[in-house]
C-alpha cells in the first residue's frame, strides 16, 4: 500500500491520547507524516495514579496534562476532540460523533479499555463504580467522603456501621492500592474532625476470588502485601465471590458455597477490565467478528497490524498480542508504551522505504504496586522488593513516568507534605445530593 496522501505526506491518524498512542505520537514527531491525534478528552491521563484522586490525595489535574500543550511544539502532531464511532474503508475516514470524518492513510486504535462487570453492566455499574476516569475517582471520592459526612448525622446504629463499611472488590493493584488508601484515610486523616463517629472504626473489606492478592507478582510479594493490608486494618475475604450487588450492600458466595451479606454503602468495582467499543466498530467496519476475542481485544500479528488489513494497527489493552505459551500480553502501561513507540518508529521506517522492523519484542520491566504509608512491593526481574524501599522506589518511578515537568513537581510536593502531615488535601465533595431527599452523592 502507498503510505503516502496526495501531498506526499502520509496522514497517520492515532485514536486515543492514552499511554499508547501518547508513545505512539511523539515517535512520529518531527518526521515526515501529517499525524493526527483524536480523542475524546483533551488530555493525557495518568491511569495509575487515580487510586490517589479517589482517595483525595491528589487533585485531578495533578495527573493529568492537556495534549494540545505536549504537543505545541509538534508542527506535524495535530489534536482534535472527538469521538470515533466508525470507519469507512472505501475512503479510508473514521466517522466522529458529531458527523465528522478524519481522513487517513494508516490508522492507530489506541483506544483503552473499561471496566468489566461480566455482563451486568446495566445493574451493577451505578451500584459500584469502577476506577478508570477521572469522572470514576471524583465519584469513588464523593461516596467515600459523603458515607463519613452521613454517617456523622445518623442515630440509627445499624445504618451508621453500613456506612462505615466499605467493600472493594478484586484483589489486583487497583483493589490493593484502594483499600490500603481509603483505611489509611479512616485512620489517619479523618482522625478527631468528627464527634459523633471514630472514623478509624471504619471497616475495610476487600473481595478477592482467588488464595492471593496480585497474581502477577511473585508468591512471596503477594503475601508481603496481604501482611501488609491486614496491618493496616483492612479485612480480605480469601475465596469469594461477589454474587449480586444491591444499594444497600452485597451478597458473597465463599468457595464452600457458602453466601454471605454485607451491609455496605459504598462498594468499589477493581475486578476486572476489558476492551473499548472502538475493537468492535473496528470489526463491524471490516466485517471481520473474528479477530475479536472474548474480552473485545483485537487479534494482531507480531507488527501490532490487523492481518490482511495493511496500514492498521492496535496496540495496548484494545489489542490481543500473541505472547509465548499461547497467552497475550497483559493490559498495563509498559506494554501499551512500548508498542505505541515501536509502531511509530515502525510507520517512520515505511516512510522512509526502509525494510519493516523486526517484529514487536515486548521487555518486562518489573511490575510494582503499593499498599500504603512506606510500604510497596516491585518484582523486577530477579529483584524482589517490598517494604519501605520499594514504597520509595515506586515514587520516584512514578513521579518520573508523570508526562510534564508540572504534573512531577506538584507531586512530589503534595507527596511530601501528606506524608509529613498525615493530610489528604484533596478531599472535596464535589457532587452535593439535593438537600430535600437526604440522598448520598453515591446514589445520584
């Protein structure tokens, strides 16, 4: 195929300004392509860090970063806010929301992935959020802080300890980072600004199905931080299901069969993920079903391209990359990154008519995850940490991998002064219910 428009300059369109397609656009800048990045929001997300916007440690903008300005000084990068509901093959255009089509001549499905709750999306999701937006963490932090404020008003003994008692469900980085944080904000943070309730009487449940927490880590991790999350206070259902969800609570079934109802008024989602809806207008477009799998991924080859479609590529959680043992590469950020760079250079070389790249080599790393105050786990390679210095590590890699200079210092300044004061500055109610129903901003 010509990689090249009328104008002798190949127009690359990136859908999803995410880590990806972030990598993606700034492998290309500077070279000959016209390369055009569309998402939905007009910045880039930190995606780690959300745990510490819904717990109100940091403010929303301290993750986030606009991309028109990483990208100003990108004459080639241009940014445009738009949904991408389609695409049209035979004039090679994806179609936006509002009508519009951007034209292409290779296309970049960058496009994330969201939250997964087996099919009972429609009745599970208002119940408990999940923690992939900004608009998620603002909403966890709302219901979080709101059950401590009603709980402050109740004189119904019953009704107070349901609103002390908050649930997570799943036991990954998400379930472990959230649980740690919100029982350190009981305890510490709320500490003697209440009178009529102890916020350190606050119970944390965490749900987990499986006998570990972070199965991707290393036995030996997961179990430092399951020590580490039952010092702090937080309670872990070993072997459980969540089996329905309900406004005032949940029902579990343990691996006895044995059912269980916790009376609960904020429950957390942090059990699962799966692909956009941009893999699947991507098949219908194609009229390909095939090359989506049960998670809505689409099947690449070993170049991140669709196969037999030239000039397509997906990369991160949307794709489905082959990996050895007949698995695919997890959904997390490395990966998302170092495919976006190695597609970019990749089109770069095409460009240039250069011989293709050698396919896609994905290099692990390390993982990390922390749990709370001075306290993390990292599996690098043959390194194991956990304790204080990996906590101290996982700070400075994080601050590190934040995208603009700003974001880093504002960071590790607010980083600073929550650990010196034990203060969590962030914590705004920022969706206040109707004052006639008394409801919580939870159930709005």
């Amino acid at each position: 195929m010509d990689v090249h428009s009328a104008s002798g300059a190949s127009r690359v369109l990136i859908i999803g300004g995410g880590f990806g397609g972030l990598a993606c656009a700034r492998a290309l800048a500077g070279s000959r392509a016209d390369v055009t990045v569309v998402d939905r929001r007009n910045f880039h997300l930190f995606q780690p860090l959300l745990y510490q916007v819904a717990s109100g440690g940091l403010s929303p903008a301290n993750i986030a970063a606009p991309l028109r300005s990483i990208f100003r000084g990108r004459r080639n990068v241009r940014v445009l806010l738009g949904d991408v509901v389609g695409f049209d093959f035979t004039i090679r255009g994806a179609r936006l929301a509002d009508g519009g089509v951007v034209p292409f001549d290779i296309v970049v499905l960058a496009g994330g992935s969201r939250t997964h709750y087996f099919g009972l999306d429609a009745t599970w999701e208002p119940l408990a959020p999940g923690l992939k937006t900004i608009e998620d963490a603002t909403r966890i932090r709302c219901r979080v802080l709101g059950a401590f404020e009603r709980a402050e008003r109740s004189e119904d003994a019953e009704a107070r300890a349901a609103l002390l008692t908050f649930v997570v469900v799943g036991g990954g980085p998400t379930g472990v980072e959230l649980a740690g944080a919100i029982r350190e904000l009981s305890r510490d943070t709320l500490r003697r600004e209440f009178r009529a309730i102890d916020p350190q009487a606050a119970r944390i449940i965490l749900v987990e199905s499986g006998d570990r927490l972070l199965d991707a880590f290393a036995p030996d991790l997961s179990a430092a931080a399951s020590r580490a999350l039952e010092r702090l206070g937080v309670e872990i259902l070993w072997g459980t299901r969540v089996v329905e969800i309900e406004s005032t609570g949940v029902v579990t079934r343990d691996a006895q069969g044995t059912t269980r109802r916790i009376a609960a008024d904020t429950v957390i989602w942090a059990a699962g993920v799966r692909a956009g809806e941009l893999g699947r207008r991507l098949a219908d477009a194609l009229a390909r079903p095939e090359i989506l799998d049960r998670s809505g991924r689409v099947g690449v080859d070993d170049r991140c391209q669709v196969p037999g479609v030239d000039g397509v590529y997906v990369i991160g959680d949307l794709a489905a990359f082959p990996a050895p043992g007949g698995r695919t590469l997890p959904g997390v950020a490395p990966v998302a990154m170092q495919q976006g760079d190695w597609v970019g250079r990749h089109i770069v070389r095409r460009m240039a008519g250069r011989p293709a790249a050698a396919s896609f080599r994905y290099r692990d790393r390390g993982s990390m995850a922390t749990i709370g105050r001075s306290h993390a786990v990292v599996q690098i390679g043959w390194l194991r940490l956990s304790g204080r210095v990996a906590w101290l590590l996982w700070l400075v890699v994080h601050v590190l991998a934040l995208t603009q200079f700003e974001n880093r210092l504002l960071v590790s300044l607010q980083w600073f002064w929550n650990y010196v004061t034990r203060n969590r500055s962030a914590r705004l109610i920022t969706d206040v219910p109707a004052a006639s129903d008394g409801a919580a901003c939870s159930r709005q």
